[in-house]
C-alpha cells in the first residue's frame, strides 16, 4: 500500500475519532515526511515558512477590529440606518438582517462573528414582531454568511496563501458575487415573508429620519471606505489594511462613541486571542500537509484523475462545486481551504478556470457551509440567539440556502461575475 493512500486512511481514522484538525493533519504529514526519508527538519524549516508570513498578521487583525467594532457601538447604528432604507414593507427586518449583514461583512470578515452581533441585535426583534423563530434564525445564519465573500474576507486570505495568489485581487473579485449573494437573499426572503405575512412595524424612513441614521451611522460606513479604499488606492497593503482597522475601530468605539470600556476591550482581546490562535495552527500544519501532498504528487493524480473522468469543463466545474457543498456540510472551512485547495487548483486551473474565480468559487462554497448541518457553525450561533433548535433552523434555511447554490453556480459558470472588477482595476 502506497505511503499516500496509507495518509489519507490516517487522516480519515483521526477525524473520525475525534482527533483535533491540527494534530491529525500534522500525524498525517509526519508519516508522509518518514514515508520519504526526509530529515525532520523539514517539518521545522516548513513549520516556519508557513507563518513567516506577512500576509498571516492580517488575520488576528481584522478578527480584533470586528469584534471592537461590534462592541463599539457600530453594528447598532448600522442595524438602524438598514432600517430607514427598508421601513415597514414585507419581510422588513429580515430583509435588514441582509443588508446588516453585509455592510458588516466589510469589517468584520467573519461568517459567524457576523451572524453573532447582527442576530443578537435583530433575531429578537423579528421574533417581537411574529417571525417564526426558526426563520429568524435562519436569516441571520444565512446571511452571516456573507461576511466571508464581502471583503475584506479571513477565508480569502487564507485562500490567496493556500493558493500563492494575490489577495488584494481576491478581495476586489469577492465584491460583485457578495453583492449578488445579498440580492438572492433579499429577494428570497421578501418572497418567504410576503406568503407568510411577515411585516414589520412602522419606522421613521422619511428623508429626516434617514439623514438623522445616516449622520449617526457615518463613522461605521466610513469604515470598510477607509479600510477598502486603501487597500485598492495602492495606499497600503492587506496586513497593513487590518492594522489600520483596528486603529480606526479603536478611535471610533472609545473617543467618538464612548462605548468600549476596558472590561469590553479586554474581551475582545481573549476572543481573538482564542479565535485567531485556533486559525494559525490549523493553518500551519494544513500548509505542511499541502506540501508533503506535493511531494508525493497527490494534487497532480487527483487533477489527471478529474479530468480523466469528466472531459466538459462546465461537468466538471459543477462536480466540483457539489464535491464542495457536500464537504462544507462536514468540514471547517479553513481546513477545507488548506486541504483541497492544493488537491483541486492544478484541476480548474487545467480546463480554464482562473485561480481567482476558483478562491470565490471556493469561499461561496465554504460560506454555504456554515449554514449546512452537521456542521453549520452558524446554525449553532444562531439557535442560541433564537432559543430554538438547530432542526428548525435547518428546515427554515433550505430555501435560503438554495439561492446561495443558485449564486454559486452563476458564480462557477460566468467568470466575469468574479473577474470583471479585477479586470476593470488592471490587476489581471
């Protein structure tokens, strides 16, 4: 038996029982490094390479600036100028769950710290005002989604390291397929809410009441301008960017809105300590695992075997597609992302598919996944929010769930959805 069939049956038996991400995946590799012969020093020399790494500060960074920004006062104002532009039509709160979401999603960069600080702001207050609970919650599940396509986006990120391709470009494609995603939301949730007679209480959306929230909510809008803006102006980098955010947050959440006390800073400070902590090491041996792939030529036999079985590009784009539904049901996405991009790029790469448009391929597909059971992280985020069980929220998200595989098809088979911006920029 082959030293590359006998990883894949260690890192299946690990995962099975129960053994963490990071320590299966660096078993996994040590055997395939013993396998070779190959001096133990190459785990160390890899195991610094891997995190040596400008790039990887920008993680910790923008966790530390969503998670000030979301104590700081700032998703309240954005939840109540997304109010004043949606009033009290149809499905008005749900619909402002989405647009929440996504203008979060340009801080936060996050699936489920997004779904956590807009649901706990509106989950409630649909339940207040009729919604089913399990819909409820389901909305803000979905749409929590949607912080990790939006840039600037932690998936991304990890992604263009995986890939060895440019991040600044990911984020720029990441923009028209976020937006659509949020328009397939808005509409199927207008749609839901419409037959089931969802509406929501009257609110000041005069043009008073709008310059009123918009003056309110300004600084929180000024964010993702200052933060996006700077990066695609060429004024900094991506690491630099999320240095600038938590800077920013800090000037907004405790000199302009006075709302970040020690004790909140303090938490903040733990949570992206934990958060971006568990990130990096996953990180770092699913790098290490990438690599001995490499050196045994797995990526290389998985892409001839694809081909080899689907010669039409467009079969085998949607294959692909629905191998990443079916993983995201049962896999994090960062181990995802380490795992099958080596396996997977050299593949869509060979029938046409730019890596690029394969990153927001694949961070849809990864997005879709936090709101798919077993694993659905944001599921579990949001019935705690909603006081009800995972079940119903899963009933209430298929329909919401399918708009977003509606999208993520459009997004596989027209390329200029992800490419056009990019393009339009110079940067391909």
């Amino acid at each position: 038996m082959s030293i590359a069939l006998l990883m894949a049956l260690l890192l299946v038996v690990c995962l099975i029982i129960g053994v963490p991400i990071a320590i299966s995946l660096g078993v996994t590799s040590l055997l395939g490094i013993i396998g070779k012969g190959i001096p133990l020093e190459y785990l160390a020399k890899t195991s610094y390479n891997a995190l040596d790494s400008f790039t990887v500060i920008a993680i910790p960074m923008f966790i530390l600036s969503g998670a000030i920004m979301e104590k700081g006062g700032l998703t309240r104002r954005l939840v109540n100028f997304a109010r004043t532009l949606v009033g009290e039509s149809a499905g008005g709160l749900a619909v402002v769950t989405v647009l929440t979401c996504a203008m979060f999603a340009a801080i936060s960069g996050s699936g489920p710290a997004t779904t956590a600080a807009i649901g706990s702001i509106l989950v409630p207050a649909m339940i207040r005002e009729g919604y089913d609970r399990g819909f409820a919650g389901s909305v803000a599940a979905c749409s929590g989604g949607i912080g990790v396509v939006i840039p600037p986006s932690i998936l991304m990120i990890v992604f263009g390291v995986a890939a060895e391709t440019s991040i600044t470009t990911l984020f720029v494609a990441g923009f028209l397929p976020g937006i659509m995603l949020a328009l397939f939301l808005i509409i199927t949730v207008k749609i839901i809410s419409w037959r089931r007679g969802y509406r929501s209480e009257a609110v000041d959306h005069d043009f008073r009441g709008f310059l009123k929230n918009l003056n309110d909510a300004k600084w929180a809008l000024l964010s993702p301008v200052i933060i996006l803006g700077g990066i695609y102006g060429g004024v900094f980098t991506v690491t630099e960017a999320s240095i600038v955010a938590v800077l920013y947050s800090l000037l907004v959440s405790v000199v302009i809105y006075r709302e970040l006390d020690f004790k909140a800073f303090r938490e903040t400070l733990l949570y992206m300590a934990r958060l971006s902590g568990s990130v990096l090491v996953i990180l770092l041996f699913g790098t290490i695992f990438g690599r001995v792939l490499t050196l045994y030529q797995v990526p290389q036999r998985v892409s001839e075997a694809l081909i080899a079985t689907v010669s039409n590009p467009i079969a085998l784009v949607l294959l692909i597609d629905l191998l990443l539904l079916f993983i995201g049901m049962w896999m994090e996405s960062i181990t995802m992302i380490v795992i099958l991009t080596p396996l997977l790029l050299p593949a869509v790469t060979a029938v046409g598919i730019h890596p690029i448009q394969f990153g927001v391929m694949f961070v849809i597909a990864c997005e879709i996944g936090y709101e798919t059971p077993p694993l659905g992280v944001n599921l579990f985020v949001a019935s705690e929010i909603a006081d009800t069980t995972i079940e119903q929220i899963s009933k209430k998200a298929v329909f919401l769930a399918l708009a977003e595989v509606a999208a993520l098809v459009l997004v596989s088979l027209v390329p200029g959805i992800s490419l056009l911006v990019p393009r339009l920029l110079g940067m391909m």
